[in-house]
C-alpha cells in the first residue's frame, strides 16, 4: 500500500508549545496538585494515586494489594481504602523496582494497522514490535524481549488509514498523561488535502474556513478546543491539537470542505517522530519525557 507523501514540519513557535512536567518518583513521597478541592473529603486511594502521577488505577490496586503503599507511614493494604487529599502516600521499592521495568515504545505506524486490538481482519500495530524491527539506531540500552508486547497498549488512537507516530506503552504514568481527562499534551500532525467545494476561483480553502478549522468548530456537541492550523504548502496543513476525539482532523476538514488525502502524526509533547522508519520502533529514552 502506498504511503502518502509528506513534508517535514516547521517547529513549533514559543506560542505554540506547551510545557509537560515529570510524573512524581514513586519511590518519593508524593508531590503535585491536588484534584480533591475538599480537604475533608476522603477519596479511594487508589485514586489519589493516580491524581498525583504515581501510577495508574489499577497499577495502585496492584500494589495496595501486595502491601507496598503507606499513609503517613502506615502499611495500608486493603482495597477502596480511603484518604485526605492532605495525607502522604509513599510506595515501598518493590513498587518502583517493577515500575522501572515498564517499557514504552514509539512506532512508525504505516497504513492498514489498528492502534488496538485486531479488527475487521487487520492487525494490530504491537505485532510490529519485534526483534528485527527494532530500528538499528535506538538508543536505549534496554534488551528486547518478546514478553515485553503482551502488556503494551496504545496510548492514543491513529486511525488505520493515517502514518507516523503511535505510542505504546506498559506505563500507567504514561498512558494517563497521553489520554487522561485532565491531558493538554500537543498532538502535531501534517494533513494533506484536496479543497472540494470549489466555490472559489483559486480552488483555495477561503480565509474564514481556515479561521475556523483553529476555532469554532463544534464536535459531537462540544465546542473544541483551539488548534493551531497553517499552511505548509499548497496542498499541506499542519494541525497542532490539544485533544483527540476519534476521527477528529477528517471530520473538522470535512466540515469545511477539506478532503484528506494522506494524515501523518509527526510530534507528541516534546517527542517526535524524527527519523524513525516506517514499520520500525524504538523504545523511549529514560531523559524524554511528553
């Protein structure tokens, strides 16, 4: 299958980038905003767990369960227990010793693969994780290992007719602050597309429909967020989106009269795409960070 043609992004201006801050160490004592606005409010563990970067939900389960988390230094071991947004929650260093082994990859995704699961007989884009797809110039010092893609999920959707990069990843940090609620990691994607409503002499996307595509476009009843959009070249957007609701670039352009003829992601926060092959991956470098 043929792979549209792209070419290279111009960086983000100052403007445009969003600053991401580090998940807290688990094996510290937690520190970082609050959600719970009460402080008299006692919320599930698990949950403040996952509020203050530690881990995910179920990770916290995880490690509730194995006897691994103290409240103001008490072994608490009992799941639905529940805390004050006040109270300090430290992990044993079992928990962080099993968090460190968690890998993160990033992969090239080429046309006809899912993000997720198998469906409608194509395959899932984890079956590309393996030995010899590894891309020769990856960094890391981890090993490979075939265990290591039957716990790997996909931190973000790419539809299976769009390219570039697609992370997956065995971290609850990760994945929650890829597509978690509260999430504003930029998404930067390149776009090329065909006008077709043609009411213009130029053939041209007019102003006030570009104007539109960065803001006032509503989806699935909610007004979205402000996206940076501009030309590349003649037949070339570049999207800049702080949200990621399924099919969200194809349907915004089609609500102005945009065809899209090719979609590849190229940034995700502060990681791109790079140089990295199609069909190949790499893992994530223990300094990068979304």
């Amino acid at each position: 299958m043929n792979q549209p043609r792209f070419t290279r992004a111009k960086p983000p201006t100052p403007s445009e980038r969003t600053s991401s801050h580090p998940s807290a160490r688990p094996s510290a004592p937690a520190r970082g905003p609050s959600i719970s606005t009460d402080p008299n409010q006692p919320v599930r563990l698990s949950k403040r767990m996952s509020e203050l970067g530690l881990c995910s939900r179920r990770e916290a389960d995880e490690w509730i369960e194995r006897g691994w988390v103290r409240v103001d230094g008490k072994i608490i071991s009992e799941l639905g227990s529940k805390v004050l947004p006040n109270q300090r929650i430290t992990v044993e260093r079992q928990a962080a010793a099993e968090q460190s082994k968690r890998v993160t990859v990033l992969i090239n995704k080429p046309m006809g693969y899912v993000s997720g699961q198998a469906e409608d007989g194509y395959k899932p884009a984890v079956v590309l994780v393996q030995a010899e797809t590894r891309w020769k110039e990856c960094k890391a010092q981890e090993v490979f290992h075939p265990k290591q893609t039957r716990s790997l999920v996909p931190a973000g959707r790419l539809d299976i007719d769009s390219v570039g990069l697609l992370v997956l990843t065995q971290d609850g940090r990760v994945a929650k602050q890829l597509i978690g609620e509260d999430t504003d990691v930029e998404k930067e994607y390149l776009v090329r597309v065909k006008y077709t409503k043609g009411d213009n002499k130029d053939g041209r996307l007019p102003e006030a429909s570009l104007k539109l595509l960065r803001h006032g476009l509503t989806m699935d009843g909610k007004a979205l967020l402000p996206a940076v959009v501009e030309w590349q070249n003649e037949d070339q957007l570049r999207f800049i989106l702080r949200e990621g609701k399924k099919r969200q670039i194809r349907r915004m352009c089609e609500a102005v009269g945009l065809k899209v003829l090719g979609l590849k992601r190229v940034r995700i926060g502060k990681v791109k795409l790079g140089d990295l092959p199609v069909g190949e991956w790499r893992y994530l470098l223990p300094e990068e960070s979304f």
